[in-house]
C-alpha cells in the first residue's frame, strides 16, 4: 500500500520519501512502482514522458527513520495493520520529528 501511495502523492507533483526498517521491502516498493507507472503509462492513463524523472526526481527510499521524516511536512503511515505495530511506527516518528 505504501509503495501506491508514493506513486499517487509522486505523479501529483510531490517529493515523496518512502521508509520502511527493511531494505527488501524498499527494493520490492521500488520494483512496483516503476510496474505501476509503466502500466498507467501503457494503458493511457499517464504521460509517460518524464517517466523516469518523475520516480528519481519525487521518490526517494530510506531505512533510516530520521532521515525519512527530517523534511516532511506530511507523515502517511502505511504500516501493517496491526495495533501495535501502528502505535510504535507512530511513536517513532512523532519521537524524530521532536
């Protein structure tokens, strides 16, 4: 769910910076949104031209908590959908941004 609502935030004209503790995680978030925005792209509902600015220049990874939240003016969480694991990744990153 993350890596969709970086594409949405990204191809609405956003710097987005996608996080998660686990760099498979990023690379497979990353893997999809670039399958993601060559389907838009193929099926018409995109430009594709400027596909690959779009994704470089607007979307960045990190595993690094601090360094994800150090600029946002916005924090999606997107974390499974369990209670604990919300209330810590919340936690977290109110923690940082202090």
């Amino acid at each position: 769910m993350g890596n969709g609502l970086a594409l949405a935030f990204a191809l609405g004209g956003c710097k987005v910076t996608l996080h998660d503790v686990w760099e498979d995680a990023l690379t497979r978030a990353q893997k999809l949104i670039i399958e993601v925005f060559r389907t838009l792209a193929e099926g018409g509902v995109i430009d594709p031209r400027g596909s690959t600015s779009t994704l470089e220049d607007r979307i960045t990874c990190t595993a690094n908590l601090a360094a994800a939240v150090a600029q946002a003016d916005l924090i999606v969480e997107a974390v499974t959908e369990d209670a604990s694991i919300k209330r810590s990744s919340s936690r977290s990153s109110t923690h940082v941004r202090l």
